[in-house]
C-alpha cells in the first residue's frame, strides 16, 4: 500500500530545506518519486521516514569527554 503522497514543497518544509534539495534528493534516488499526469511528481511519506531515519545522527554524551 501506498503512504501518503506529499510534493516537493511539503516535503520540502517536512525536511526544513528547499526545494531544490528535495529535486536533488529525488534524482539521486534518496526519496522515491511518483509522477502523477504530465509534470506533477509526489514524494512518498514512507521515503521520507526512511530517509530521516537513515541518515539519524545519535550520539553518547555520557561517553564523550572533554579534556
């Protein structure tokens, strides 16, 4: 099934970033991209999970030091 279809201006504001890195991320492959008629192209919601949650930065303060 497919997830909710957003397009590259909410993707965009999901992400905090412009629309020209959405197009970018999109020819890359990074986020899957549906056409919908001639020119209208749709980002899938489940692309963009799985986009954040590959590139999640963690991080263990309790074992970071400063000397």
């Amino acid at each position: 099934m497919i997830s909710k279809l957003l397009d590259r201006g909410e993707t965009a504001d999901r992400l905090h970033v412009s629309v020209m890195t959405i197009r970018r991320l999109g020819a890359a492959g990074d986020l899957e991209e549906i056409r919908v008629g001639k020119r209208g192209i749709r980002i899938t919601e489940q692309s963009v999970d799985e986009y954040l949650a590959a590139h999640r930065v963690t991080r263990n303060w309790a074992s970071t030091r400063v000397a």
